[in-house]
C-alpha cells in the first residue's frame, strides 16, 4: 500500500511552510503572484542536477517575475546544507527554504528515495529525501501543472517554461490540464453526450 496520491490540476494543493535560508518563514498561502507561484523542490546540497537546475533558475529569475510568477526552490535539507547550497550554487536572487517534512513531500505527490552515501560531488546523500519536483500553483492556491521526476536526471529547463507561460498567461489564458479525476465517470459522461 502507498501513501502516494498525485495531485490534480484545478483543485487545491496541500498547505505548505517552510523556513527560509536568510531568516523567516514562507507560506503557500501568504503569496499574492500575479499568476503562478513557482515551486521547485530539489533534492537537497548533495545534487549536483540540482544545482545546475537551481543555477539557471536563479538566472532566469527576473524573467518570472516580469510575467508574475513568484519562484520558491525548497528541500528536506536542514538549515545548515541549504544555507550551504544558496553560498555555494549563488543562488542570490531565489528564495530557499528548508527542513521540508518527508510526509509533506509526499502530500505533494514526490517521491521519496533512501540514501546511497557519497555523491560525485564528495557530499552525503541524506539518509532519506525527496524527489525532484516543479509546480506552478495559481493564486487561488489550485495546481495549474507538475512535472514529478522519480530521478535526477533529464531536468526540465526554464527557458521553454517561460515561453509556454507567455502562451498560457498572456496569448491565450490556457486552462489546466490534466484535470480528469475520475476516468469512469468521464467516460461515462461522453458515452451519455
């Protein structure tokens, strides 16, 4: 049996808070983006994928903003290796929060992995931690799409998100999709249409 349940574009996504490297606490609900809030969960300082991804993420950061995306990068990291990571990767113009609870990963529907020891970049893999995952949640705090990984690799990258936001926010205010929670019913639905 599994704990794990997807989430669903259109419908609310679980609550979420998380302290922030550089002091103070972020909460889900307390962001007012113009149209997505962007959230990137990362596996944690021993990931080199990670910091590629979190590195053209943080330059692509002024890009986001221009469209009213608010970006947040987070992990089951303590404090001390996501502190690490912002010095580290220069991650200056991205926030970062840390000490994710395992089961709030999960609620969000990633994967959980158990560390194998040293990375390639001489850094411990934490005894368990989260997947990688990005998440654009509207305002109204419902999920407007979700890449999910089960692996580090072959990371999304933001330069097509970016335009498929100009497509979506500014052409055509494209719905989400994905929607469809009950496959019987909706076949149903069509069958009696």
């Amino acid at each position: 049996m599994t704990d794990l349940v997807p989430l669903i574009p259109r419908q609310p996504v679980p609550a979420l808070s998380v302290p922030l490297v550089g002091g103070g606490d972020w909460t889900l609900a307390g962001q007012t983006p113009a149209h997505f809030t962007l959230l990137n969960f990362y596996r944690g300082a021993h990931c080199p994928q990670c910091r590629n991804q979190l590195q053209e993420l943080n330059r692509k950061a002024g890009d986001f903003a221009e469209r009213g995306v608010g970006i947040l990068a987070l992990s089951c990291d303590p404090k001390d290796r996501a502190e690490q990571s912002k010095a580290d990767w220069e991650l200056g113009d991205i926030a970062i929060g840390y000490d994710l609870p395992l089961a709030d990963a999960r609620r969000w529907g990633l994967y959980i992995s158990t560390g194998r020891g040293m990375t390639s970049i001489g850094i411990e893999e934490p005894a368990l931690f989260s997947e990688p995952g990005v998440f654009l949640v509207r305002p109204d705090g419902t999920l407007y799409a979700a890449i999910v990984q089960t692996m580090p690799f072959v990371r999304m990258h933001f330069a097509p998100l970016i335009a498929a936001l100009d497509t979506a926010i500014i052409a055509k205010d494209y719905p989400a999709r994905g929607q469809v929670d009950d496959l019987g019913q909706a076949m149903a639905d069509q069958s009696a249409g």
